[in-house]
C-alpha cells in the first residue's frame, strides 16, 4: 500500500525501533511507496511512511534492496556534501564519507555485511539518519 509521506520534524527526529519478523506488511508499504515516489527518490526509511522502524530501502546500482536493523560498522573517507529530503524542503549540508561497510537483516532476517561505496553509501547514511531521528 501507497502511504503519504512524513513530514513532520518532530516525528522525524524521533530514533526508530528494532525491526522485526513481523515487520513484512511495513516492508511491503514502504516498497509500494518507494516505487511510488521513484521519481525523485533514491532512498526511504519507514519513519518516512510514519513507522518509527529500522528499516531501509533504496536504489542499489538499479536493484530496490531493504534493509532491516542497519548499522555502519566503519566508515572512511569524510567529505561535505550538500542532499534534500522527500520528507523537507530544500537542500542542506552534512558530512558524509565516501566508504560505508554496513551490517544489516535481510527481510528473512538473515544477517549481512557488505561495504558499499560512492552514491549507494551516500544514500545509506541518509537513511541511516532518518532511523536514527537525524534531520539534515
């Protein structure tokens, strides 16, 4: 299901929860929105769709790829960059670094660790940020 987006910056900076088994038909919607808003979108956490979950999804080199329970294990590589926010307006500086490796759950709850690098790292710490009621 399509759900309208969060905006609310109160809500927003609120740390989301640890995902669950049970946590499928939240995945499903914010896939369903995700497509939705592709157009200008690469990335969506669940706190997006009003569900304080640690849950992510985004544009991996063209595959739609979720994440449960996220966490950046080791970054490297600190550059400023400037990103907006389907959830606010306008554009806003941060740091971000160049190289992320990031264990997470796939939606069988099976555990990963991959490092990831450039744009997709980028986008991850965005998310990441959302989950962690971090507002750029």
């Amino acid at each position: 299901m399509i759900r309208e987006i969060m905006k609310d910056p109160i809500f927003l900076a609120q740390k989301s929860l640890p995902a669950t088994t049970g946590d499928q038909s939240l995945v499903q919607d914010l896939r369903d929105t995700f497509a939705a808003h592709r157009d200008g979108c690469v990335g969506m956490a669940a706190n997006m769709i009003g569900e304080l979950k640690r849950i992510i999804i985004f544009d991996n080199e063209g595959v739609d790829t979720v994440m449960l329970n996220p966490e950046i294990l080791k970054k490297d590589s600190p550059y400023d960059t400037e990103e907006g926010c389907l959830s606010l307006t306008g554009t806003r500086p941060t740091k971000r670094w160049r190289s992320v490796k990031v264990r997470w759950q796939t939606e069988q709850m099976q555990t990963r660790i991959k490092t990831f690098t450039g744009w997709t790292a980028e986008i991850i710490q965005h998310e990441l940020d959302h989950c962690d009621g971090i507002l750029i």
